[in-house]
C-alpha cells in the first residue's frame, strides 16, 4: 500500500519527489522493519538510474516502480542471508521489472487522457470527478500491480535464498555497490565520445574483479 502512494509522486499527484528510490524504499523498508535494507535497495536503484530522470515526456524505465518491488523482496531474503547479499539478491532480480512499471505509466497516461473528452466545453465539476476517477484508478492499478509482483517475486525467493550456496552469495552481496559505481560511471561517461564507453566499462569491470579478489 505504501509503494503504491509513493510511486504515484512520480507523475500522478503532488510530486514531492518521495517517489525517489533513496526516499521512498528505505520508508518501506522501514514499515517492513529493516531499513538497513531499504537504505542498500534505494541508494543502489537511485545512482543506477542517475543518468535517466523522467523530464518532459521522456519516460525512462521505472525505478520507482522497481525499488517497491525490490524491498519486500529484499526482506525476505534477508531471513536467510546477510543484508547486503539480499538486497544483491533483489536488485538482480527486480531490474526487469522497471520495464513493467514504465508499461503501467505509459498505460494509465493514454486511458486517463480519456476522461475529458476533447473539443468540448467540460465544467469545473467534470474535471474534479475526472481527476478524482483518474487518482483512484492510478491508485488501483499500482496497488495491484506492485503487489502481484512483489508475492510473485517473494515466492520465488523464499524457495531459492536457502539452495544458494556460498560462491553465490558473495557476488551478491556486491552488487548495491557495482550498481552504485555503474550509475556514476554512466553519468561521468554521458559526453564522452562513444568509443570511449567500452574502455569506461572494461576498466570498471576489472575494478570491480580486483576489489572482489582483494577483500
């Protein structure tokens, strides 16, 4: 219930930019009762889309939509695996699902647009029950679609977080980490001349093998 209101900030109502993922999944993961990871889902979806904000009509894929998603899902994970393992866990399993939210925004801005019909002259009273009918069916569609994402994704999670084994769980629980160096990579890289990018990303590749053959 709380992703869903949270995800509306993003382009339905208010926009007070709770939307965020550094905002919006540590307060999930706080009502779940573990904010530590929260905190690693939201840091990690919040610089891994740093370089794709939503201006104008330009609709990126929804990390909003991913991050609650991901902390539930973390959560769960947590149960059997340290923090920062779980919220790996999550980030490499919830990613696609930004694509679903980006379809759910795409979807609710051509039926809303229904509503008030144009040409015609609509009064002040049309376009408050307009508004009113669109927020509630925004609403709806979000709540269902994070929930059934979300039980889908905490099923398959609770069956698999205790098969895998140890050579598994390390490379997790560096991901909140490569995804924080990937999304300030792709920011500093953004106008750098495109065959530039490969050796950007060979070099941090090899950073990250080193860091993981180090500790």
């Amino acid at each position: 219930m709380l992703g869903s209101i949270l995800w509306m900030d993003r382009v339905f109502m208010f926009q007070f930019m709770v939307s965020r993922p550094i905002i919006m999944a540590p307060l999930i993961g706080l009502v779940m009762g573990d904010v530590r990871v929260g905190l690693l889902v939201g840091a990690s979806f919040e610089l891994l889309w740093l370089n794709a904000p939503p201006v104008g009509a330009y609709l990126p894929n929804d990390e909003s939509f991913c991050a609650a998603v991901a902390v539930p899902v973390a959560v769960c994970a947590s149960g059997s695996m340290s923090s920062t393992a779980a919220a790996g866990l999550s980030i490499l399993m919830c990613i696609p699902f930004s694509f679903v939210g980006r379809l759910l925004d795409t979807h609710l801005r051509t039926i809303n647009e229904r509503l008030v019909p144009k040409g015609e002259e609509v009064s002040e009273r049309k376009v408050s029950r307009a508004l009113k009918k669109a927020l509630g069916r925004s609403y709806l569609y979000a709540f269902v679609s994070i929930g059934a994402c979300a039980m889908i994704l905490t099923a398959v999670t609770s069956l698999i977080s205790g098969l895998l084994p140890g050579m598994v769980l390390v490379p997790l629980s560096y991901m909140p980490a490569v995804s924080i160096v990937i999304g300030l990579a792709a920011l500093v890289s953004k106008d750098f001349p495109r065959r530039a990018h490969t050796g950007m990303f060979i070099l941090g590749l090899s950073l990250v093998l080193l860091m993981t053959w180090i500790l």
